[in-house]
C-alpha cells in the first residue's frame, strides 16, 4: 500500500508539473492590431468650413495626423452627411447616393488600404463649399521589437531549462517587420505540445 501511495503521489506531482509547463511554454496568441479613431475636424465636427476657408480646411486638419491602415475616421454630423468617393467625386462633387439622407449622427470609416482616400457631403452644395477630405494612408506601423527573453526568464539554468529554451540551432522564419511570423509561432506551439504530451506518457496518464 506504501509504494502504491508513493507511486500515485509522483503521478500527481509530474502531472502539476505538466499543467505547469503548458501555461509557460505555449505562446500566446498575438493580439490583432488595432488601429487609432480620428474624429474629423476635431470638436467642430463635419460640417461646411468657413467661405474664407473652404479649399483648405480639411487639409489643414488632416496634415497634422499620419494616417495608417486599420485607423479609423469618425464623422460627426448634424443635418448632414457623408459618402466615402472616388478621386474624381472628390474633386468635381459629383457622386451622391439615394439612402444619404441628412440626419444627425455619427459615421465611421475603416482606412483598410495603403494610398488616398476620399470622403465627400452626400449633400452636393456642402462638397462644392469645402466639405471634403483626402487623406494619405500609409501601411500598417511597425510592431515594437520583441522583449528580449533576458527580461522576462532568469539567466541562469534552472531545472526545466532544457524545455523553456529553444534550441539555437533551429531557424526562426520571421516577418517583414522583424517579428515571428505565424507558421513559427505554430511550429513553437507544436514543440511545447510534443513536450508536454511526451511527459503526461512517462507518468502514465497517457
């Protein structure tokens, strides 16, 4: 009965450990970026710029923000409204659509490409009196570098280093920015799960 107890004790302590290693050693998933919300023209809103200032209003606005891929414009609006258009609606004001009624409210676009993008009044006399933007979308920013693992794991070898570790020999695929791209992210996953499941059938609970 003795080494039976003995026996069943060490199980539950490698099975711990198990549960231990595989919070540590999964990566976890990578939140997706989100970009920054630019609410148009500030605390003013959308609306018909002054006379006095209509060609370049929202140019002035929109030269003071670098805009990115995943930002995301808000329009505020009263008794308006707005359509995103072509180059060519932007600068001859002729693109409107049937269900742009004017209304109160607030609408929000997703800048989802690199390039220009325009946005236009639905109203056609508000466009011819300054109410447009274009603005310049650059690619997505750069990630940050990763933390090196000196930050977040101690320098000297601890007893489960040989699984925390990866081996320096095996290349890392990485992205365009510098950081793991995913298919080594999965990879990583698939070798702390072999570890973990190869540990689980040493003690027997597999």
């Amino acid at each position: 009965m003795a080494a039976q107890a003995t026996m069943t004790s060490r199980r539950l302590f490698a099975l711990a450990a198990v549960f231990v290693l595989s919070d540590c050693c999964l990566p976890a998933a990578a939140a997706a970026p989100q970009g920054k919300q630019y609410r148009v023209g500030g605390e003013d809103g959308w609306r018909v710029p002054p006379p006095e200032n209509k060609d370049k209003y929202y140019d002035t606005w929109a030269s003071n923000i670098t805009f990115y891929v995943d930002d995301t414009l808000e329009f505020v609006h009263k008794n308006d409204s707005v359509l995103r258009v072509s180059k060519a609606g932007y600068y001859h004001c002729n693109e409107t659509a049937g269900d742009a009624a004017p209304r109160d409210g607030r609408t929000v676009f997703l800048l989802d490409a690199p390039g220009y993008s325009y946005f236009a009044s639905a109203d056609l006399g508000h466009c011819g009196m300054g109410e447009r933007l274009a603005v310049s979308v650059l690619a997505t920013a750069s990630l940050p570098p990763a933390p090196s693992p000196s930050s977040s794991w101690s320098s000297a070898p601890g007893p489960w280093s040989w699984v925390l570790s990866p081996s320096s020999s095996a290349p890392v695929a990485s992205s365009p920015s510098g950081q793991p791209s995913a298919a080594a992210a999965l990879v990583a996953a698939s070798s702390a799960n072999a570890v973990v499941l190869g540990m689980a059938m040493a003690v027997g609970f597999v």
